[in-house]
C-alpha cells in the first residue's frame, strides 16, 4: 500500500480511488469515500478532477507503461536480442505488477467506462509500435531472421500479457512455475528460434 502522507493532493486521491475501486469497483465506492481515505474533502476532489470517471483516467495515465517504456527502447537497449528481450520483459511485469491493482479495475470496469478502453489500448499499440521497429531494425543488422516484425512484437506481448493475467488475483504463481523462471525460459525459446 503507498504511503498517502507525503503526496500530493492530486496523489493522494488518484492513490486512494485505485485502492478503493480496486477493492469495492467503480459502482460500490462514492467520491465522498475516495476523499475520506485520501484524508481530503470531496470538493477537492471535484475542483481537481471533475468527476470520479475523471480521477479514474487520471489515474490509469499517470500509472501506464507507456513513458517507461520508451525511455527503455530510447536508452536502454543493447541490441543483442536475448539480453534485450529480457529487459523489456522484466520492465513490463515490473510495470505490471506494480499497477495490478489498476489493471484489475480495468479489466473488471472498462466496458462499463465510456472511452476507457480506447484509453487502455493506447499503451499496447505504442509497445506493439516500439517492439515492431525494434525487430525490423534487428533484421537490417542481420541480428534476427526475416520475419513479419509486426506478428513478432504482437507474440511477444501476448505472451508475457498472458502470463501476467494468470498471476491476477492468485495467492501464489501459477501454474507453480516463479514467474521469474518463465520469463527467462520464454525469452530464450524466443531468442532462440529468431536468432539467424
């Protein structure tokens, strides 16, 4: 749980509407309760955010992977495929798992959000985006086999997506397999039949 003292208003009630919905969904908590556990009157929450669908998108930019991301592909890459794909794997169920909270009100809320999951959708498409030139530029410098990179970057992410949905809401790794050692193994079969 995050330490609501030393943030900002702002934070404050981004932090405690994720905790909230997370455990009582969208419909089951009021504005007036987010408030409360941020330690905040509702009208703030309103002359900040308008309304509570407001402060849930708010919450959902502020917390996505997108900028993470590409500071990763910008600065962090080594261009050696198996080293690379293990780095974008961690970060993702680090990201991941860090926002599990506001993952499961997405997953649990979107279709009955409007717009929300045009929202959501943004971050996959701009990591499909950033994984697709990464494998195409990896083709050019002869590093992986000729492929469609778009079908690649689509395998990888659903691959590590999938594994992240089946740890939702388990008290333990399932299927009993750490999830540590699955992202090692997947990476290297992965690695292993794209690599020329």
């Amino acid at each position: 749980m995050i330490v609501i003292n030393q943030l900002s208003s702002s934070d404050k009630l981004l932090s405690a509407a994720i905790e909230l919905m997370a455990e009582k969904g969208y419909h089951g908590v009021t504005t007036r309760e987010i408030a409360a556990a941020a330690g905040l009157n509702e009208v703030t929450l309103f002359r900040q955010f308008g309304s509570k669908q407001k402060l849930l998108e708010a919450a959902f930019e502020r917390y996505h992977y997108t900028e993470e991301m590409i500071k990763l592909f910008n600065e962090k890459l080594e261009w050696e495929l198996h080293t690379d794909l293990l780095l974008i794997s961690r970060t993702y169920h680090d990201i991941m798992n860090r926002n599990r909270k506001m993952i499961q009100i997405g997953i649990k809320e979107g279709n009955n959000l409007p717009g929300f999951h045009e929202r959501a959708r943004r971050g996959p498409q701009q990591l499909k985006t950033l994984l697709t030139a990464y494998f195409t530029a990896m083709v050019e410098k002869g590093r992986l086999i000729r492929t469609n990179p778009e079908l690649q970057a689509l395998s990888f992410m659903w691959m590590n997506y999938g594994a992240f949905v089946s740890s939702l809401g388990a008290d333990e790794t399932f299927p009993g397999v750490p999830m540590e050692d699955f992202i090692e193994e997947s990476v290297r079969l992965f690695a292993r039949a794209l690599t020329p």
